[in-house]
C-alpha cells in the first residue's frame, strides 16, 4: 500500500487522531484503535480497525469496522453495530483524503 504518498492513509489517521491508537501498519495498510469509552457512558465501549485497499481514492479502498462492547455483570460483551457507523466513518476519510489530493496538487 505505502503511506508517503497515500492521502487515504493519511486521512485514516487524521480522522483517527483523536482515539488511542494500537496498532499502525504501513505495510498492511492496517489502523486499529484501541479500546476507549466516553465518558458518557462508560459502560460502553469502541474499537475502530481501518484497512486501506489501495491508493484509489474510492469508496472500495477503505474498510472500516466499528467494534462495540457493553458491560454485563462484569463481563464485556460485544454488541452489533449498524452499518451506518462504519460507513459515516469510511465517508469522512474519503473526504479528508480528497482534501488531502487538493492540497497537494
């Protein structure tokens, strides 16, 4: 995938740079936040993995999936998300990566 020159890559993590990261690979083109709760709601907590396809800037070169998990008797339990998450997110890095192409160019 390579990152230099990849605006999708650098618009996943900007749009990210407000959670804790766990992993950033380049070379997979992998971005993976670690756990975090608002404090809002502490019972609850997110996930958010980002897998960059390409340098495309298309809608089917960026994957987010959005992971959620609730506190039950001590215990976290993952819990469904709608779709619609996931792709607000994929449609903000689309967006922040355009930007990104503009400037540049």
């Amino acid at each position: 995938i390579g990152t230099s020159n990849n605006p999708l890559w650098k618009a996943s993590l900007d749009v990210l740079s407000t959670f804790p990261l766990s992993s950033v690979d380049s070379k997979s083109g992998i971005i993976i936040t670690d756990w975090y709760s608002s404090e809002k709601k502490p019972s609850e907590r997110f996930k958010i993995t980002v897998l960059i396809l390409s340098k495309e800037i298309t809608s089917s070169a960026v994957q987010v999936k959005i992971h959620k998990q609730y506190i039950k008797n001590s215990r976290w339990i993952n819990a469904n998300l709608n779709n619609e998450k996931n792709l607000a997110i994929e449609r903000k890095i689309i967006q922040r990566a355009v930007e990104f192409r503009s400037k540049a160019s």
